[in-house]
C-alpha cells in the first residue's frame, strides 16, 4: 500500500545507462537530464565522499589531486563499480525528481544485449537501491530501434547498429523482438584509445582521453580524406622524448589511419550479423537498409565506410544520440503494447 502511494506522488523514469553518458527520460516530459557517467569522490582518512557527479565530475578526469578521485562507474555498458553506480544513479534521479521523501519512481534500464544475467542482476540491485519501487531491463537495441523510428513489432527484417560509448550492438528485429543480436566490446572509448595510442607511436607524443576525445568530435573520420589529408587542428600534450609540454598539429588523414581498426571491427560485426540473418529477413534488409544509433554513429563519414563494406544503404538516425533513451522511454509510455520486451523479473 506505502509503495502504491509512493508511485502515485512519483513520475516513472527511463534511465539510458551509458559508459560515456547518463539519459534519463521522465515518462511525460521526455529526455531531461543528459550527463556524462563520471563520479568524483574526495578521499580523507580513509573516507570517500561524494564531491562532484556528471559534467562537473568530468571536467577533473585526468586533473585529480591525491586526494580526490574521478571514477567511471560502467565500463562497456555494464556497471564495473557498483558502489559507485549507485551513488551516481542516486544523483541522477535526485536531480530529476524533487520529491525525494516520498518518491519511489518505477524505473526502466536498457542493458547491452551480451549483458550476463550477473550484471543485470548488478544494474537492477543498483537501480532498487538508488530508491525505485519497480526496475525493469531492456535490450539496447530494441531500445535504440524504437528510439530510431523503426517499425520493429512488422514482420519484417529491420536492423540497427547502436555504436555506444563502451560497445557497438548489432542486431536484427522482426516482430518486435531480437532474430539476432551480436555485441562487440568497441565503441567510442576504444576509438579515443586508438588515438591516444597512434600519437604515441608515430609522434612521441602522450595526450589524455578528453584530448583524444576532442580530436574524434572535431575532425574524426572513418574514411581516409580524397586529398589525403583533409582538415587539421593543434593539440597538445607531452613528448615522450623530452618530458616536455609540446603542441603539434593532427590533420584527418591521420586521424583515419588511427581510428582504421575499431571501424573495422564495426564493418565485420555487422557482416557477421548479416551472414547469420535468415534469407527472408535478409532481404527486407536489403530494401530498407541498417540503421545506425548511438554517439559513434556521429563519427565523419561512417556510414558511408559501411556502406563501401556492405553494400547497403546505411543511414544514421535523426537524433542518434539520443536513440537509447527515447527508446527506453517509449517503452514506458507504451508499456502494455511493448510488455513483451521489458525484463521485470518478478
């Protein structure tokens, strides 16, 4: 009865769990709160407390004194440090939900496809914990599909690509349900460390994630430039010969060849899942082509490496960003046509 009263005074929430940024969607409003997944803790005597959760934590990754300490809680869409992901999901609905005495939100959390029931169990323990009365779970992709538009309850082949900040998920949907799904531990982490490691072999020169990460969204490219060099922009970091500060300039042609393996780990994931995709939905594919979700799909020129791969038409979604959290949200808006696809385990 408490927990029924609860829900009245509460506004259900669905919360995209990201390695490199928290959505949470309040059922009725749509997408409020954008973050990224970072928690900083300030260490005394032994005691950790909470200093700064989301953009303000981020800006200290990499910046940290000895006593305070910049966490990422998930590592490859799942929860690595569980105190840590609570804390941080504490934060989120706090800030979302003003009504913190007598509010017991019901909660939906999409989960990567290759999740182990392990870290499911992880995310729904953190997510009850963090104060909802009810957690649901939902595979990323169909999340990203409903969030893309895609008419996945058709019997018809439809497939989505969701490059993410920890995994890119591949799969293909019919009838409102996976026919496949593969998911590969690449996303765009492993693109700012593909970075970080080409400027220190070829250039001698050591640079932090957010720098790496600077360089992808501004001048990243999947595809080499036609003039072969394309667009530049200075960055700075340390020489690895000297120990000095030193500033050089990366131009996108550079950039291209860094970032040529994780791209090409995207292109055989998704041949791969066509390979495995019976023949009738294959062909579906072929007609309405793939479409790609998540913050990797914005990296320059990636859909049309793709596109030179497979040979289909690749789009990428209007708000790729956002796909996840859209998705998750729809299935709280329109729980009972999409109950099949909610895990509540209860």
């Amino acid at each position: 009865m408490v927990d029924f009263l609860r829900g009245l005074f509460s506004s259900d929430m669905a919360i995209d769990l990201g390695t490199a940024n928290t959505l949470v969607y309040v059922k009725g409003k749509g997408v409020v709160l954008s973050e990224p997944s970072v928690v900083a803790y300030h260490i005394k005597d032994g005691v950790k407390k909470v200093l700064a959760v989301g953009e303000d934590a981020k800006l200290m990754l990499g910046r940290t004194p000895g006593s305070i300490q910049a966490i990422r809680p998930m590592r490859e869409g799942v929860i690595a440090d569980f105190d840590t992901a609570e804390e941080m999901i504490k934060h989120f609905i706090r800030k979302v939900h003003k009504r913190t005495t007598f509010s017991k939100p019901k909660i939906i959390v999409c989960v990567p496809h290759g999740a182990t029931p392990v870290e499911k169990r992880a995310i729904r323990q953190s997510v009850m914990s963090a104060g909802a009365r009810r957690a649901g779970l939902i595979a990323e992709p169909i999340a990203a599909a409903i969030g893309a538009g895609m008419p996945i309850t058709d019997p018809t082949g439809n497939m989505v690509v969701d490059i993410g900040g920890g995994t890119t998920e591949v799969a293909v949907l019919s009838l409102g349900d996976i026919v496949y799904a593969r998911s590969v531990r690449v996303g765009g982490d492993r693109m700012d460390e593909a970075i970080v490691n080409y400027l220190r072999r070829q250039q001698n020169l050591l640079i932090g994630e957010s720098t790496a990460e600077r360089i992808k969204t501004s001048i990243g490219t999947a595809r080499m430039p036609d003039d072969g060099r394309g667009a530049s922009m200075q960055i700075r970091g340390r020489d690895l010969l000297n120990g000095v500060p030193k500033e050089i300039e990366i131009n996108q042609a550079q950039v291209a060849e860094a970032l040529a393996e994780p791209v090409q780990q995207i292109c055989e994931a998704v041949m791969i899942a066509l390979e495995a995709t019976p023949p009738d939905l294959a062909a579906d594919i072929v007609d309405r082509g793939v479409m790609l979700t998540g913050g990797g799909a914005l990296l320059g020129e990636l859909d049309l490496a793709l596109r030179e791969q497979t040979g289909l038409a690749i789009s990428v979604a209007d708000e790729s960003l956002n796909c996840v959290a859209l998705g998750t949200g729809k299935a709280l808006e329109y729980e009972k046509q999409l109950r099949h696809v909610i895990d509540y385990d209860s």
